[in-house]
C-alpha cells in the first residue's frame, strides 16, 4: 500500500510544483519580457496618466466623441445585493444581457437605442449600422464598425467644426484591417480614435 502511495503523493507534488507553480511564472515572465504592453493591458497613457486599455471600452456621450457600442454589463444593487443594475462598460463583470431576440424588453430597448441614436446624428448619411444598437457579447468590445464611424462623423465634424474630409482621413487611417487579413472585420478603436481627435483638434475644457 505504502510503495503505492508513495510514488503517486511524489510525482504529484512534482506536477503541481511543475504545471502550476514553474510553468505559469514562466510563461508570465516571457511574456511580459516579449510582450511587455500587452501583458500589462495595453494601457494608454496621456500626459503621464493611464486613461484607458485599448481593450476594454469606455462611455462617450459628448457629440464631439465618437461613441462606442452599447453595453449591456450591471452591477450590484446599492440597495438590494440580491439584484443588479445596469452599469455600462463595467469591466469587473463583463457579460451580455442574454435576452432572446423575441423578447419584448429587448425588442424594446433596441428600438429606444435605435431612435436615440438617429436623434443624435440627425445628418447621418449612411444606414444605421447595428453595431452602434446592438451589445457585444462581452460588454466592453473597444472597437466600431468602419460604417459605425462614418454614420457618426457627420456629427463630430459639426462639433468640433471641422472639414468632415479631415475627420474620415483619421477614421481611415486608425481602421485596422482583418487580422491576418481574413480573421474578423476591419474595425476602429473608439478610445484611440477620440484621443486622436484630440491631439490634432483640441477641445476647450
């Protein structure tokens, strides 16, 4: 009994100490080492201060802002922790709704999404794209649809009064193709997008 255990209580204290104490440190180490802003979150950093990860999306609202995806991630109820509340872009609990699309209160706040954002880019030229109503299955996808920029730029040119030519040649050149060029969708991160806007136009604070 005992030359039997011996050997399994050994070779598993040589896996764990192998799998899930020498392997994962060296895997972090070489990343970090090969892949040093990636590994660290791929933070944006302005004037000296983190102002987002590339990865995760944030809220823009001012007509000046190119605006993100909806979200549709919560968070605990203040005043009941048995419940939730919408808390968008929450990265500490990215998910869906996980309404089915027959259902009503989907259905509903979609059509809500889709009249909000036709009143907010009243010169749009192009069809709504349905990424600009529509969530993420994560929540906090950074990225637009190259159409969801055009649908918006109208908008943005008019805020910050400048040649909507000027603006699409920015969008153009921050539209990232399709990785590997056939993974995907050609795409435009939000937040470098605004930052961009920024830098070459900067706003009055």
């Amino acid at each position: 009994m005992i030359k039997q255990l011996l050997p399994a209580t050994l070779l598993t204290l040589l896996l764990t100490v192998l799998l899930g104490l020498a392997y994962p440190l060296a895997m972090t180490g070489a990343a970090g080492a090969l892949f040093p802003h990636q590994a660290h979150g791929s933070l944006i950093e302005k004037d000296g201060k983190v102002v987002g990860s590339t990865l995760i999306a944030q809220g823009f609202a001012k007509p000046e802002y190119f605006h993100p995806r909806p979200s549709a991630t919560t968070d605990t109820d203040p005043a009941d922790p048995t419940k939730t509340v919408p808390a968008p872009y929450n990265a500490a609990n990215s998910g869906a709704s996980n309404a089915a699309p027959t259902s009503k209160s989907y259905i509903e706040g979609t059509q809500a999404l889709i009249e909000q954002v036709k009143a907010e880019n009243p010169d749009a030229r192009v069809a709504l794209p349905i990424d600009l109503v529509t969530a993420s299955a994560s929540g906090l996808d950074p990225h637009i649809s190259p159409q969801a920029a055009e649908y918006q730029l109208p908008r943005v040119a008019k805020a910050r009064a400048i040649p909507e030519a000027d603006l699409r040649a920015v969008v153009a050149r921050l539209t990232e193709g399709r990785s590997f060029g056939i993974l995907g969708e050609a795409s435009v991160n939000v937040l470098k997008l605004n930052l961009a806007l920024d830098g070459q136009w900067p706003q009055a604070k």
